[in-house]
C-alpha cells in the first residue's frame, strides 16, 4: 500500500501574511494612517518631530500637536510641502489637510 504524498503549503513571509490579513480585513486604511504617525520623525525630521507631535487622523486630517505658537506658524506656512512629503512616503493620499494646534 502506497502513501499518498503530502505536499507542504507554499511559505509565505510573515511581512506577506500581514499584509494578506490587513486586506482581508479592510484595514488598509488604519494601517497607512498609523505609518504615518509611526514615521512622523522621519518625515519631518527629528528638529520638528520634537516640537510638533502627529497625534491622529481622521477623515483625512492628521492633527499635530505643536508646542508653541511659532512653531504652529512655521509648520502651516510648510503646510504643503509636508503634505506632499507625507503622501510620498506613502505612494499615495493618505492625507488631505494638515490641522496645528
């Protein structure tokens, strides 16, 4: 009596995976909204990031909480630029106003 052959699944990585279930579940959405919270340092860099900290996003704003009034100015006058640096970083719009408190 033969055995019949067991074939292993094809592996898959773990980053793979993730994005898989991401899909599956529809959470592409959340998913690049909290990137861009994680990476916020790195897209402004770590002179901003100290004073001005991505806290949320909701119905296409990110909402940043800045710590001084000047540096509220500065960053609406770089309003557009970090914008366009923010979907960049992303592929795509992500985000669609930047709102400074």
């Amino acid at each position: 009596m033969e055995l019949p052959v067991v074939r292993k699944p094809k592996s898959e990585s773990v980053a793979a995976v993730i994005k898989r279930l991401i899909a599956d579940f529809g959470l592409e959405k959340r998913y690049d909204q909290e990137r861009i919270i994680q990476r916020w340092p790195e897209i402004v860099g770590e002179t901003i990031a100290r004073r001005a900290k991505a806290t949320r996003i909701e119905n296409g704003k990110l909402y940043i909480s800045v710590d001084r009034p000047t540096w509220r100015n500065e960053l609406t006058l770089r309003k557009k630029d970090i914008l366009g640096r923010i979907n960049s970083v992303m592929k795509h719009d992500v985000v669609k106003d930047i709102i400074f408190r």
